[in-house]
C-alpha cells in the first residue's frame, strides 16, 4: 500500500513540486528506498481544509503512516529509517561528529575583519 504524502506545491504552479528543502528530503528519502506514495502538492497560499485538518499549523511535509499524520520531517524520516532500512541513510558514529565544527569557523571567517587573525 502506497503512502500518502503533502508536499509544498510551486508558487503559481500549482501542479509542480515547490521549493521546500523539507518535503524534497523526504521525498528523496522515499525515491531512494523505492517506497510507493502518493503526492499531494499543497498551495501553502490557499491551503485545502482537509489538509489543515491533518496538519493544523499547515506545515509540509506530511505523511500518513498507518491512519497518522506525521509532519516533522525529521521524524518522518526517521521512522521511514526504521520500518524501511535499506538502503539505510544513517550516519556511522565514527563521522557523526566530520563537519561540527565547519559551521562556527565558517562564522568566525566571515565576520572577521582583521586578515591576520588566523581564520
């Protein structure tokens, strides 16, 4: 049985994915696992009642999952991981910690305003 899924719909194009970084993660996460949805492209201008009624702060993604909505991608992902978990996407321990410390230096790089001070 295939799963339902609500994803942003493009601005004036209501029949082409939109822009939303979340809804395209879990949609990948799903193509990557070769799991069946189904798609519901939502205008977040003019938002379905029924949508609304499934996700009240009218957030995207969402997915049904045994008669439940879920909208946390995080947590959609997640439990994709978990009923579906090959390929699996999770990071190994011995690199969750590669790249932790990019985003501070990247920050001190860019708002350093002396060349000498070693960022």
């Amino acid at each position: 049985m295939a799963l339902e899924i609500a994803v942003k719909a493009a601005v004036g194009a209501p029949t082409i994915l939109g822009d939303c970084p979340f809804s395209q993660r879990v949609l990948l996460t799903l193509e990557e696992k070769k799991i069946a949805y189904n798609t519901h492209l939502i205008d977040v201008s003019n938002k379905p009642q029924w949508f609304l009624e499934v996700s009240p702060e009218g957030k995207v993604p969402v997915v049904k999952f045994v008669g439940k909505w879920v909208s946390d991608y995080d947590v959609i992902v997640g439990i994709l991981e978990e009923k579906y978990p090959e390929p699996s996407f999770v990071t190994p321990p011995q690199f969750s910690s590669v790249g932790s410390k990019i985003f501070g230096t990247f920050v001190s790089f860019v708002k350093s305003k002396d060349s000498n001070d070693g960022t």
